[in-house]
C-alpha cells in the first residue's frame, strides 16, 4: 500500500509542476510526521487562448515558489472555480478563501500558494494576462476578493465551466476557439464590477471596444495602431492618449497577444506536425530571426526550448 500511495503522489507531483509552471504540492502540516504525501487527479484542456483543467485531490497546499516563478516564467491569469472543498489563496498581502460556488483570480506570473482542504475539486481556467477585454486596472482591482457565480454573468460562467470543463465535452479546434472565446467574455463580465468606480467610464468603454477588436482581429497581418485607430474613427494620436496610462501600448497588445497565441499553439501536442515558422507565420511573424529575438524577450526562452519544454 505505502509503494502504491508513493507512487501516486510522485505521479502527481510531476502532472501538476508540468500543467501549471512547477506547481509544488506539499501535505497542509508538512512538519507532522505522520503527514501523508497530498494526491490527485486533474484533466485539461484548450478552448483558443484559454486552458481549462478539472482538478482533484486530497488536502493539501500548492506552491509556485519564487524561484520556480525565476526559472519557468508564466505570464497567465489563473481563475480558480471550487466545485467542492475549500480552498485559499495567498499572493502578495492578499487571503482570499473560496467556497463552493465562488471562483478567484490571481497572477502565475507571481509567487502564491493555495491552501486545499477536505477532498476538494475545483475548475481551473488559464488565459494570457492581456486576453481579457478589461483594462489592467479592472483586472488587479478584481483580484482583491471572491466572485459568487450565482447570478448574473456568473452563472452563466458557472453553466460555461460545468458543460466545457466539468463535462470535458470534446469539441473540433475551430469550435474549441469560439467556446474559449465566449469563455472569456464571460470571465471578464464577471470581473467587470470591480472596475475603479471614479474612473471616466467612457474611457473605459472605448478601451474595451478596442482590445475586442485587436483580439478579433489579430491574425490578420495588416491589424496595426492606425488600422484600430481608424476602425474606431479616431486618429491615431488619440488612440495613444487612450492607452498612455495603460501597461501597454496598442502595438504592444497586439505583438504580445500574437506572441502568446505562438507559444500556445507551440504548446498543443495537436500541432506538433507543424514548424515552429509555420507557427509563427500564422500569427504574422514572417521574419523568423525577428519572431525568435521578439520571443526571446517576451518569455525569456527561445521558440524551440517552449516546444521542448511541453513535449517534456
């Protein structure tokens, strides 16, 4: 019995640091001699740019580490759904306990630790950070505590994780691609209400208009600042103003969005028979040495190391 249950819990351990950027398992009283190695079970999958995973186990805490966050850098948002058991986030100065029926959002880009008690599920949703419709101050703000799913957008998120998720109903890619995108719709409707209130909400409108756009469009190789910037009737110097207080600029949303449907798509065993440059070309990186320098610099890792790294 005891090789058996050592067995599972070094399976695990490897499952879960492979899914989610060398995620640490550890039992919740890790200095108890009698603590038990924590186990589980999870099963996932890829709707477009959003990665969907059902997650079991026995009570335990994960731990994506400093160094770990140093080694294998992940610039994703992570939503955890509970759909039984309680868990907890820490991250930064935040604690936020989620119960069955809520969901959280944190940063992987981040150290932070969950704590997972009882014998718990919970649906986890994965997406580039700038995939959300929302601006970056939205997103942080909506960081600071639970979202019950019991009304409103998040039911109908709630309805979303158990068909697409739960239920891990198979679906063709270009079916896969929409559900991810109606996925995220519905994570940032959800998300929407913790906007900063005294912000100029027709600014932030119009910034949501655009980003749906840009992602709408983003294969396409002629999208740059003064194509959106006349597809929303303004000049392009007025579509900077819009964004000068954002992280980002407009080119840069659209580089960094195409550089994460890259290594997403570079990533998917589905799409191994594919080259890396014809990867790349399809998200309008013709110039194979600017596309690997491009790369490089967002994710700190050549294209080639991000195929190994998820075949291994």
């Amino acid at each position: 019995m005891g090789a058996t249950t050592d067995t599972a819990a070094e399976v695990w351990r490897e499952q879960l640091g492979g899914a989610f950027g060398r995620l640490v398992p550890e039992a919740i009283e890790a200095r108890a001699l009698a603590a038990r190695a924590p186990t589980g079970w999870m099963a996932g999958t890829h709707l477009g740019a959003l990665a969907a995973y059902e997650v079991s186990g026995t009570p335990q805490v994960v731990r994506r580490t400093p160094t770990a966050v140093k080694r294998m850098p992940v610039d994703l948002f992570k939503i955890c759904v509970q759909v039984r058991g309680r868990a907890t986030v820490f991250q930064d100065d935040r604690e936020i306990a989620i119960e069955p029926g809520q969901m959280a959002i944190y940063d992987t880009g981040r150290p932070y630790h969950l704590r997972l008690e009882q014998h718990w599920t919970c649906a986890v949703l994965a997406f580039p950070r700038d995939a959300l419709s929302l601006p970056e101050h939205a997103v942080l703000a909506s960081m600071n505590r639970p979202y019950p799913l019991a009304g409103g957008p998040g039911a109908v998120l709630a309805g979303f994780v158990n068909s697409a998720v739960l239920q891990r109903q198979p679906a063709r890619e270009a079916a896969a691609d929409r559900l991810g995108e109606a996925g995220l719709h519905l994570i940032a409707g959800t998300l929407s209400e913790a906007a900063v209130p005294d912000t100029d909400a027709a600014a932030d409108a119009l910034r949501l208009q655009v980003l749906t756009y840009i992602r709408t469009h983003l294969g396409e190789a002629d999208l740059t600042h003064a194509r959106v910037a006349a597809a929303h009737h303004m000049a392009p110097r007025t579509l900077h103003r819009l964004f000068e207080h954002e992280p980002c600029t407009v080119t840069d949303i659209i580089r960094g969005r195409r550089l994460d449907a890259v290594r997403r798509d570079l990533s998917d065993p589905l799409l191994a028979h594919r080259s890396i440059a014809a990867v790349a070309a399809r998200w309008c990186f013709p110039d194979q040495a600017h596309f690997t320098r491009a790369f490089h610099a967002r994710f700190g890792i050549n294209p080639s190391v991000a195929r190994r790294n998820a075949v291994n």
